[in-house]
C-alpha cells in the first residue's frame, strides 16, 4: 500500500506523522523531500553573502560585438 503526505515542519528537523494507515510491526519505507516551490529562502539565494568584485568596472562590455559601432 502507498500512501503520500503532505506535512509541514513545526521544528527544525523534527518531522512528526500521524494516523498513519499502518498498524504496530507494519514494516514501512519512508522517503522525505522538500516540495520545489517551498524551499527556504536560504536556498533560493544561495549566492547572498558572497563577495563581488568587479574587474574595469568603468570600461565597455563587449563593445566589438555590436553592429552598430562598427
């Protein structure tokens, strides 16, 4: 029998299931994954924190690859 729930954390790495359709010594495989669209913000930017320099920050980018200053 498969079953799917969905859940929501209430505590930081404590996942908590209940009325489960299993009864006690049922064997049971579990499988937990973060839905897509609701990853923590910390995922989402995992970029933020990180330093940026910026190398001739006053000079033209790819200045030869528009036709129109040719």
């Amino acid at each position: 029998m498969d079953t799917q729930i969905e859940t929501t954390l209430e505590k930081d790495g404590i996942l908590t299931l209940e009325n489960l359709p299993f009864r006690a010594g049922d064997v049971v495989e579990v499988t937990v994954r973060a839905k897509a669209d609701t990853a923590g913000p910390e995922r989402r930017l995992t970029l933020r924190g990180t330093p940026v320099s910026y190398v001739a920050p006053f000079e033209p980018v790819a200045a030869d690859d528009w036709e129109s200053a040719k």
